[in-house]
C-alpha cells in the first residue's frame, strides 16, 4: 500500500499516475487532496466546474449527471476518468484508491511518497483544489 501526498502536486498529472498504479493492483492512498494544483486562470477553471455542477439530466432533472463540490471527490472522480471505468478491471483498480483531505488518524505514522514527475515548479498561473472547491461552497 502505498500514500501518497498531493502537497503541491499538479492535479492531473497526479490523478494519471494513479490510475495507471492501480491498474498494476497497487492500493492507493492519497492524502492532503485540497493541497493539489490544477495549472490554468482561477477564472477559467471555477466556471468549468461551476458549469458542471449545474449541468442536468434532460429526461429527468433529478437523476445525473452529479459531481461533487469536495476535493477528494473531485479527485477521485478524475481518477475516474483515466480508468476503463465501463470494464470490471477499472472498477475494481478505482475501489484500490482513496482520496483524503488532510491525514486521517490511521495514516498519521506512515511514510508518505511524492511523485516528482507531477510536482508543481511554479512558473504557470495555478489554482489549488481547495479554493475551487470553496469557490463551489465546499464548507470545511
């Protein structure tokens, strides 16, 4: 099992290195999820994701699509996205990670892992997964 922290981590480099390990049958967890960094104008991408959250069903309004406004579901749900989700081998690679905001209690004494190839240096315009979700009406 490995845990991962998404401090300063671009969100979907991140979330295609995930997916790809839990194809493999690694079990994923991944902590500090609001610290990740998705690279664009703030402007830009709150309105695609506000966007989405407006988006309904034609047929019926109540039933999907839903997305959620929480950082570890934007991620998971991201995670989702780079799997082969219609076929049993996605389902059961996305049921191997999980997403957390902050560090729960029972991963407080491991060791964390970062992965260099997706670390954020900071020279593009960038938003992290926290204020987007607040920008939503994530209350936490």
């Amino acid at each position: 099992m490995a845990v991962i922290d998404a401090t300063n981590t671009v969100f979907g480099r991140l979330a295609s290195i995930v997916a790809e390990r839990a194809l493999k049958g690694e079990k994923i967890d991944i902590v500090n999820a609001e610290k990740a960094v998705i690279i664009g104008h703030k402007k830009a991408i709150t309105s695609k994701y506000r966007t989405r959250l407006s988006m309904k069903g034609k047929g019926n309004p109540e039933k999907g699509p839903k997305f959620s406004k929480t950082p570890e579901k934007i991620m998971k749900r991201a995670i989702r996205g780079m799997l082969p989700f219609d076929k049993e081998r996605g389902r059961t690679a996305l049921k191997r990670v999980r997403a957390y905001v902050g560090v729960p209690r029972e991963l407080e004494g491991k060791e964390t892992e970062k992965i260099k190839i997706a670390l954020y240096n900071g020279k593009e315009d960038a938003v992290r997964l926290g204020e987007v979700s607040k920008s939503l009406g994530w209350k936490w």
